[in-house]
C-alpha cells in the first residue's frame, strides 16, 4: 500500500475504473448502514442505540469514537472488524469531537449542551462495556464556547487528553488515530477538470498535513499512555495526491472516500496490531 502511495506521484492520468468515479465520490454507502441503524444520531440527541457492527459475534470488542471522522473511517474499521472478527462499536456523533471540551452550537446559538451530555454518556457506557480498544478520532474543527473561535492547540491537547483519562476500565487500551491531509482543491471536482494532468491535482505534504495537529494529537497519546496512529502515510509521500492507484482518495478537500476507506483495512490491522495483537495481513500493492 505504501508503495502504491509513492507510485501516486507518477499517474498522469484518471484511470478508466476509477473507484469511486468522479460522480460518486460522495456517495457513502457505509454512511447509510450507519443511518440505517440510528447510529447518526441527531444533534440534540445524547444517547445511540447499540450500533455493533464488524463480526456481531466476536469476542473482543473495539470501539471507534469520534464526531463525523468517526464515520469516514467506519469502512475501513468495520472491513478490519470482519477479517479480525472482532465485535466493532461506533460512538458517532457529528459536530461533537472526542474531546472534553465545551462547543458552540451553531444551529442554535447557543451552547452545545447535548455534546457535552455525549461525552459523559459515552464515557460511562465505555467504561461499563470494558473494551479491549478504544480509538479517538475526531474532525479538527468546531467552534469553542466562544462562536466562531476554534480550540487552540492546547485547548485540544488537554480536551483531548482528559477524555482519554476518563476511560478507566481496566481492559482497556486507547488509540489517538492522526489527522489526514488536506488537499488544496476538491478532489473529484479537480479530476473531473484534469483527466489527463491528475498531478494538478496534488498538494505538497508539508501544507496538506498540518505538523501542529500531529503534533498535539501525539502528545495527548504520549501523555496519556495511548498508542499513537499516523495516517499521514497512507496518502501521502513528499505529495497528496488525489487519487493512488485505481482509487479516488478524497470525497472533497477534507473526507477521504468509503472506498478508499475500506482499501486501507489492512494498513488499519498493521497499526492496530499492537493493541489488537491481530495478525497481520498481506498488504495489496495496487
């Protein structure tokens, strides 16, 4: 996979089986399970019903939590969860970030006060559930309880470091899961535009991957005895491209697609192995 990633630099073209297509990029049939089985729940909801998916019948449980980001990597988890057959629960809450800080609701204007009823709902169904994983990932974005001020990075390194410190049970061992690259135009709008010139399309990674985040995201995991996952890697080398191998990367500028989402299952496993203790599986170089 990582190859596939180096080798992205050198397409030069939009593939003929591009997948997504241009056309579907946003489409998001994971999204739609998670819909399906109210586990999108609305923004004045604090609660979620049980929203297992990955191998129902599995042993081990590993519970993704987050705001939407949890949602874009839904497919590749709930694909790990399948091979692994382990039990896979989403927490998903949008515009609600795993992190224990207060946020503004924009909706209403005035204080998001069904997030924080979120976060100390999950924080005790977590606990009570005993899990053997729990990851942390979450959109960084959001208005803190100033309107249209968003969290400093030390805001989000202790927000972030005290959710982490308010799992507390005993079999539990907690991931901080990295932020992803942010291209400089809309991927599929882009490709759409530069069939022939995909490179046109790319960013540099040193403005696509922001080192603040990394960073801050890092330290709250180091603080906290987490393990620390970089995505980073899978999208890019020196270059984010829009497209690696036969797949469209980005839905938009800041999502990446379900179906790239789901290729990366195998990366997911290798990073996780260590609090998994999962197999490896064979990587594919396409």
């Amino acid at each position: 996979m990582l190859q596939a990633v180096t080798a992205a630099t050198s397409i030069t073209s939009v593939p003929s089986d591009l997948t997504p297509s241009v056309k579907n990029a946003e489409q998001d049939p994971y999204m739609t399970l998670l819909n399906q089985n109210g586990c999108d729940p609305a923004v004045t909801s604090s609660t979620v019903g049980k929203c297992v998916f990955g191998d129902p019948k599995g042993s081990k449980t590993i519970v993704l939590l987050g705001d939407q980001r949890a949602g874009m990597w839904f497919p590749g988890f709930d694909e790990m969860a399948k091979e692994a057959h382990w039990k896979l629960v989403v927490l998903m809450k949008t515009v609600c970030p795993a992190v224990d800080l207060s946020f503004w609701d924009w909706t209403t204007s005035s204080a998001y006060t069904a997030c924080d009823q979120w976060h100390q709902y999950v924080t005790s169904r977590i606990n009570k559930m005993d899990p053997a994983v729990v990851v942390f990932t979450s959109w960084w974005h959001g208005d803190g309880i100033v309107p249209g001020q968003p969290p400093s990075d030390s805001q989000w390194l202790f927000g972030l470091a005290e959710m982490l410190r308010s799992i507390t049970s005993p079999g539990t061992k907690k991931v901080v899961w990295g932020d992803i690259a942010y291209l400089s135009q809309v991927g599929p709008t882009c490709l759409a535009a530069n069939a022939e010139n995909v490179q046109a399309c790319s960013t540099p990674a040193s403005e696509a991957a922001l080192a603040d985040h990394e960073q801050t995201l890092q330290a709250a995991a180091q603080a906290t005895g987490a393990l620390y996952v970089p995505t980073i890697p899978w999208l890019c080398s020196a270059t984010c491209t829009a497209l690696i191998g036969k797949y469209g990367v980005y839905a938009d500028s800041s999502d990446i697609t379900s179906d790239y989402a789901a290729y990366l299952q195998g990366a997911i496993a290798e990073a996780l192995q260590p609090v998994m203790g999962v197999a490896k599986r064979p990587r594919s170089s396409h």
